[in-house]
C-alpha cells in the first residue's frame, strides 16, 4: 500500500472524491458543515478574499483517510497558513490509525514543500490532533505556542425539559414570560417549524435584509454572509447529491410577517444551530431569543437528539447555562526570531509598502 499526499486548491478537484468525502470520511465526524457541498461556499469564499485554499487529502492507495481544510496567503517575504475558518473547522479529520502519519505529512508539507514560514491553527482542545502535532513540530524544531481561542456552547439534551427549565435563573425564566406578554399586546403570533426549501429561503433573507446584520455589512463592504449562504446553497439536492443533514427552519411570525428564523441541521444525534437573525424593527420584542427558548424546548421533545451545537459562544447563548467546549489557538514558526523581525517591519508603514512592493 502507498501513502499519499495530494492538496486541493479549486472545488472542482473535490467533486472528483465527493463520494469518499461524504460517506468515507464526513460520517466519523459530528459536524454537518464539513459536507462537500457546505464546504464549497467556504472554499470560493475565502479564494475570493485573496486566499489560496488549501485542503490536504491523505490517501492509502485509493482510500480516503483524512483531510485538513486550511488556507494560505502568499507574499514575497512570507507564506502563512490558517484554517480555512476556525469557529466551523477546528478540527482535523483521520482514520485514527493514520492520524500520526497524516499529521507528520501536512507539517512537512506546509514547511519544507511549500516554503511556509508560520502557520497559526485552531484546534478543539479535546482533540487528539493538538498533542499529537506539538509532538511532531518538536521533533522538526519548530517553534509552538498555545493561546486559548473562542469556544463553542453546547447544551447536552440528556434529561427532560421540565428538568432544564427548572435549572434556569429565576430571571431568564421572567425575561421569557414578558417577552411573551409583549408580543401577545402586538397581536397574533405563532412559531413554526418548516423544511427548508425556496419558500422559505425567501423568508429567512427578507428577515436578513430587514436585520441589524444587514446595515453592518453595509458599512463594512460585506456583500452578503458566506456561511449563511453556503449553509443554504447546500442544504437543498443539487445534481444528484443529497445533502448529509437534515435542514430545517423556525420562523416567529407577527400578524402574517415573519420577524425572526432559526436554521438547524439535525445531523446524527445533533442539532447544529446553524444560523438565526431577527427584523431590528422589532428588537424591543427580542424575538430572536424567544425563538430561540422555543426551538431548544421544541428539540427536548425530539426523539433521537443528544445535543444541541451553537458552534459558537456568544453571550446571549448563557441564558441556557451551556457547557463550552474549548479551542486552542496554536502558532507554528519556522524561524521564530525572523517571525518576529517581519511583525515588526510591517507595523512601519514604509516598510510594509517595500516589502509588498513587486
């Protein structure tokens, strides 16, 4: 058997192993965003940005084994090397018994082949890839360090409702009540839970145009929001393929106007809160977190659902006391002292326009 290394840099080169990235691969992970389809909205993304992706498979022959979803920004005076995104990919995904060999493979690659001189990486702390590849850059004399990084809030579904509910401040369970007293003074409202289809893809982007996010992406030049796109673009089938997960959508609606959705993808045992946003107009409602107790009480109920995935760790998120799991920064530097007289350099303007200069 051989071992092999080959980098993808254009989605058309993952369609060519779609099916052993989906069903080889993607089903020993607990994360629906790694689905092909998903992954190709991230990928034109960040190449459109300036980036060059860059996505290691590691092969056995024919077989699929593992991957690493990263991106690289070249200059003439450094090669740097991140995740492709590192709140959705914070992990690295191998066959365990090739986890060593695939790891040793990418830094080698990322330093000796491809001439990188720093990579800065997010990993679950959990994970057995962040251990394992501190390992690996100790023996090749590359410099490691750990800073801790966002985390992601998760809420185990592992006893009944009643039960949460009652564990909750006596406040949050207030602030619910009187959200639902103000929006029973602005008229009929209800809450539903639908597929995902054209319909409603129109209605979660009219509530997008109508949201907060909309007027910031105004001001700083953001045509619109990739992962929310991405999501969405593969959640329906498209050429045959049939999306991983199972796509689906809360909307709060006032009188007709739907003023706030949550889109969720139940994959395996887990429903990954995807995306959720809300009409400003109606902000003093907080439509957004009602509709967010709603759908967390509503997946309670689901039979067959473990765990609740925010992906992220906002503040608002804390009103459900969920537990966080952890993520840790690292940055890999070939030559850390030349790292460091580059960082330097390029805070004075002059130099920076000489070291950017053809």
């Amino acid at each position: 058997m051989t071992f092999s290394i080959k980098v993808i840099t254009s989605f058309n080169q993952i369609l060519e192993i779609e099916t052993a990235w989906n069903n080889d691969l993607i089903t020993t992970v607990q994360n629906p965003l790694f689905y092909s389809r998903v992954f190709e909205g991230f990928m034109r993304y960040w190449e459109a940005k300036g980036w060059t992706p860059l996505v290691f498979t590691f092969w056995d022959d024919t077989r699929l084994v593992g991957f690493v979803p990263l991106k690289m920004r070249k200059s003439l005076y450094s090669n740097h090397v991140c995740n492709l995104d590192e709140a959705v990919f914070s992990n690295f995904v191998f066959l365990n018994e090739y986890r060593e060999r695939c790891l040793s493979g990418l830094v080698d690659t990322l330093f000796n082949s491809l001439g990188c001189r720093s990579a800065t990486i997010t990993l679950d702390s959990a994970s057995e890839n962040l251990q394992l590849l501190e390992k690996i850059c100790k023996t090749n004399k590359l410099h490691f360090r750990e800073n801790p990084n966002i985390s992601r809030a998760i809420i185990l579904v592992d006893q009944s409702w009643d039960m949460f509910y009652s564990s909750l401040t006596r406040s949050t369970k207030q602030g619910f009540k009187r959200i639902k007293k103000q929006l029973d003074r602005l008229g009929p409202w209800t809450i539903s839970f639908m597929d995902l289809n054209s319909d409603t893809v129109k209605k979660i982007f009219d509530i997008e145009q109508a949201s907060w996010k909309n007027e910031w992406r105004s001001k700083n030049k953001v045509t619109e929001d990739y992962t929310l796109r991405s999501v969405l673009d593969a959640s329906l089938p498209c050429d045959g393929v049939t999306p991983i997960f199972e796509p689906k959508v809360w909307f709060l609606e006032v009188d007709g106007q739907a003023i706030a959705y949550l889109l969720v993808l139940f994959y395996k045992q887990i429903a990954v809160f995807a995306k959720t946003s809300f009409n400003i107009s109606f902000k003093k409602y907080s439509p957004g977190k009602f509709l967010l107790h709603s759908a967390i009480r509503e997946v309670f109920t689901k039979n067959g659902v473990k765990k609740i995935d925010f992906i992220t760790n906002l503040p608002l998120v804390r009103l459900w006391n969920p537990l966080s799991e952890h993520r840790t920064n690292v940055k890999i530097e070939k030559h850390r002292f030349l790292s460091y007289v580059l960082s330097v350099l390029l805070k004075n303007p002059i130099s920076r326009r000489i070291l950017k200069s053809p």
